[in-house]
C-alpha cells in the first residue's frame, strides 16, 4: 500500500490523493446458477452487487412481508413509544379459530388476550406469525388495511420505491410485490439502523408460554424452531426471514457475517423440497460471494480522510470524515492493485458548517473510471467568527501575515 499526499490542484477544486495502488475496480455481478426465479447477493459494507438475477421483477414475497411489519414496529420501540414488554391485545382477526389461520404459520393467540412486544417479535421470527403480524397491525394502526399505508410509507421512505403490500402478514394478496434487490434493502435497514434489535434474527428456537387454550399448548409445543434452518448449518448466519406459499415457492432473506465481512442475499421462488432444501441453496449463495469476491473497508464513520480548510471559522480546518462505511468489493481473483482514492473538496469552505454537512466526496478510480463514490462530511460543527473578527482575518489576507 501507497500512501501520497500529492495535491492536484483544478481551479478552487482540490482532489487529495489519499491512496494509491490499492485495489482492483469494483466487482461485477458474478455467475451464479439456481433454479430459484429470483437471487441476488450484495456486500454490506460496499453495497455492489455480486449476484443479481431477476433482481427488479416483482414478485409475491409470502411470509417475508414480515420484514416490513418488524420495521414498523421496530420504529415505535426506537422512537420510544413503546417497549419490548408493552402488551398488545389479541381481537377475533388474529385468533387462532378464523380459518385463514388454520393452513397458516403463527403463534396460535386468542382473542381478550394479551401479548408482550417481545414475544411477537420472536413470534413473527421464528414461527413466522401471521396473527403476531395482525397484532401489530391493528394495534399500531387501528386496522390492517391502514397498517399496510404505514408500510407503504416505510418502504418509499428506505427506497424501495417499487413494493407494495396487502397485508402484513404475507398471505396470498394481489398486492402483496416485492422485489429481491428491494428486499435486500429492506435487510440492509434493518441491519443498520437497529443493533439492538437485529440480534433477535438469530434466534434459533422460541417457545411461547401464554397460549390460552388446550388445542394451542400442543401447537406451541411442536412449533419452537426457526423455519430458517441457515442458522443450522452455517457459521455466520443470523437471520433474517423464510416465506412459502403454493404458487409463489420458497423464499429466503438471509446475511451473514464471516471473517469480519458480511454479506445479504434474497432468493425468492425457488420450487425445492422444503425449507431445508432453502437453506442449502441460500449457503450456495452466500459462500459464492464469500469465496470468489473480497472487500476493502478504507474509512469508517467518524475517521478522519482529511483537513479541509475553513474561512471565517472558529478553527482553521474542518475533519472530513464518512457518513457511512466507504468499501469496494472486488474479485479475488483480482487481488488489490491498481486503484486511487480520492478526496475532493473546494478549498477554503465557508463557516458556519453543520456537523454531518456534506463538504467533499470520496471516490474510489480505476484507470480513469470510478467505480466507488460517497460523500464527505464533517465531522465536527464549526462557528463562525464575529464581525472584527472577520475584519482581521481579511486585514491580514490582504497584506499576507
């Protein structure tokens, strides 16, 4: 590795060349075969896609709508609304003798009863509930119907500007479309955006112990493992959600993290034998990417790139640093040469400056083509100096001192 501190100086323009010789470009999608309709694996850290096939084709995501109605409610919990021990009641749309219930995966409630916030997350996880979901629903929104508005509205506001939703609980609905790429953002959010919560994906087994009837005590007791049987069989697996339905197959939101690296991927229809024969296919995948591609994590946020001057601050210079990790993925094969990273900024910026302002962007090139950009940004609110204050900063601009 190169470091260089050479400044390539464009009109007020400043491109601060912070490595050299580092990696190769980004990785192209890479060939992976499956018999699902749809896949697509992408890096955490770099966002670059490694596999995609049928990436944007909007399909029935069955039970992994569920992703959804957890972010919902995971907003409520991160807002402070609510907690993991307020109880929501149970009305006759999610008890367990309304026949829709009866092919279907849930928790087996009963209408007049009551449920913590934290058995209906590990409800919706590892039984994969459908009347947890209604729960939710009405209890957020006072009715399903409106419920789906609020996911509607999630989804636009994390960019997946294509999905729509029926329900909360994934049962066959004309409505009910997503796309693999939009449900691997939708993973990537909640990876992201709650780490207090995320850890309950990887839940392997959860036995409900307030079941109100009889019938329901011997459903519970026969249905306490997770349906996502990844977490069974590879290391670094930890969540996320499974969905089936007759017409639309199999259908798995999955990440894992191996070796400090993690990666997210989405199958959805796939016509194998069960959810066993799921989880092999989704390890396929993952340990595709894990295997024929790498990545480079060059800033975290809160690191510093750079010093960008300032006029008229309280301080002369202003940390440059990342709102979010700036990586690339690459082929293995490839190794790591070839590539500069850049920072580009206009020298001097102007106070006041807001912490989390942008104030330059990074870019990763690659023999003239960039292949990675984010934003920079400051890391730290600068003032503005006072007006005498200004008057001697110009006085001694004018005669050099």
């Amino acid at each position: 590795m190169v470091f260089d501190v050479a400044i390539i100086r464009s009109m007020k323009k400043k491109l601060f060349a912070l490595f050299l010789s580092i990696v190769c470009g980004v990785a192209n999608a890479t060939e992976f075969k499956t018999k699902a309709k749809s896949a697509f694996l992408i890096d955490y850290d770099s966002g670059v896609e490694i596999v995609a096939k049928n990436a944007d084709k909007l399909m029935p995501p069955s039970s992994m709508i569920k992703l959804m109605t957890l972010a919902v409610l995971f907003d409520e919990i991160k807002a402070g609304n609510i907690t993991l021990d307020t109880r929501f009641p149970v009305s006759e749309n999610a008890d367990y003798n309304d026949p829709k219930w009866y092919p279907a995966s849930k928790i087996c409630l009963s209408a007049g009863q009551t449920i913590s916030v934290r058995d209906l997350i590990l409800g919706l996880i590892v039984q994969s509930g459908g009347d947890a979901s209604v729960v939710v629903a009405e209890k957020l929104a006072g009715s399903e119907g409106a419920f789906t508005q609020l996911m509607e509205q999630k989804a636009r506001s994390i960019g997946m500007e294509q999905s729509t939703f029926g329900n909360a609980s994934g049962l066959p609905n004309p409505n009910n479309l997503m796309t693999s790429r939009e449900l691997a953002t939708l993973a990537l959010h909640l990876i992201g955006d709650y780490p207090d919560l995320y850890p309950m994906f990887a839940t392997k087994r959860f036995e409900f112990n307030e079941h109100q009837t009889d019938w329901c005590r011997e459903w519970g007791r026969t249905h306490t493992v997770n349906y996502n049987k990844l977490l069974f069989i590879m290391p670094g697996a930890d969540g996320l959600k499974t969905g089936h339905t007759n017409d639309g197959g199999y259908g798995m939101v999955a990440s894992a993290k191996v070796g400090g690296r993690r990666l997210v991927a989405v199958i959805n229809g796939f016509n194998g034998k069960g959810h066993d024969a799921l989880a092999n296919e989704m390890k396929k995948l993952l340990n595709h990417g894990f295997s024929t591609t790498m990545n480079k994590v060059f800033y975290r946020p809160g690191d510093k790139v750079v010093d960008i001057p300032v006029w008229y601050g309280k301080q002369d210079t202003v940390v440059a640093t990342v709102a979010k990790p700036f990586a690339i993925t690459v082929d293995k094969k490839d190794g790591l040469k070839d590539v500069r990273v850049l920072a580009r900024f206009d020298e001097p910026i102007a106070a006041p400056i807001d912490a989390g302002a942008q104030i330059g962007e990074i870019i990763a090139e690659q023999d003239g083509r960039v292949i990675a950009r984010a934003p920079l940004v400051a890391k730290e609110r600068v003032r503005k100096i006072q007006f005498m204050g200004r008057v001697i900063k110009n006085i001694r601009v004018m005669f050099g001192i």
